[in-house]
C-alpha cells in the first residue's frame, strides 16, 4: 500500500470506520504527547485548612511539624538541657518534622538522651538552627525542636 502524499486530511481509515459506524471517534492518544488523565485534585482545599496547624519557624514562618507529631521521651514532651558551652535549650519532642534538613555527621558526643546519637536540624528555607535528630539503634528515631524558635499553632 502506497501512503497518499497528495491528501492533507489523511485520515487513518480505521478511525474513520468507527466514526461512521458509532458517530464518535475512539480517541488513541499516542504515549508522551502531554495530555493528562483527566484526574486532577484542587490542593488549595486541603492546604488551608491544614495550614493553620503548623508548629512553623519562628523566623521566617516555614513550616516544621505539627503538634499531633508531640510525643514524650523520658516521661517528657519538653526537656531543657545545657550545651557544653553552658547554654541552655527548652526542646520540645516530635515524632517527624517537615521542611527541614539535617546537618552533619551523626555522633553521641555529650547526647542528652541516653543510647541515642544526634545530629542537628536546621530550617530548610532560612536555615536558622532548629533543634537536634535523636537516633537510637533500637528505638525509633525522634526530634528535639528548639521550642522558642518555633511558632504555636493558634
Ligand atoms: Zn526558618
């Protein structure tokens, strides 16, 4: 069969069939031409009635945890510890925390939380130093955010 060069409406005689037979095309979209599925879900719903929720960076208002992420570590949601430079931390402990990174090597060097190892968390967005990752080989992992360098939900 010889493709006809001649004729710009070259249309695929099968598709053509149908459309004759069902009065409506059965659309084949070719892989990877963009068009979507067709399902899509509004995010702006969801978001603001969540957003109010946040514990959020007292410096720059990013979002951290939320506060059914609180738990207690050693009969304690909030613990204040002294660095060894003598200064001193009101933290408070989160299973999870989003929006930020963890820094540095994990190491055990003066851990305020016994069989635990550490390393520090900072914001994702200003970077602003916001508490320490608990890491225990046994126990699940957990968050000591700096509590005054976080915002209440309200
Ligand atoms: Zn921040």
């Amino acid at each position: 069969m010889t493709p006809s060069t001649s004729d710009p409406f070259n249309v695929e005689p099968l598709n053509l069939i149908l459309y004759l037979e069902t009065g409506c095309f059965l659309l084949r979209t070719p892989p990877g031409d963009g068009i979507g599925t067709g399902i899509e879900t509004d995010p702006s719903e969801a978001e603001t009635t969540e957003d109010k929720e946040f514990i959020r960076c007292r410096k720059c208002g990013n979002p951290v945890t939320h506060p059914s992420e609180r738990i207690s570590m050693d009969g304690s949601h909030a613990h204040t510890f002294a660095n060894p430079g003598g200064i001193l931390y009101e933290i408070g402990c989160f299973r999870s925390v989003v929006g930020c990174g963890y820094m540095g090597p994990t190491t055990d060097d003066f851990s305020w939380f016994k069989g635990y190892s550490w390393k520090v968390i900072y914001c994702g967005k200003c970077s602003d130093h916001l508490g320490w990752l608990f890491i225990s080989p046994v126990n699940d992992p957990f968050n000591g955010l700096i509590l005054d360098r976080l915002t209440d939900p309200e």
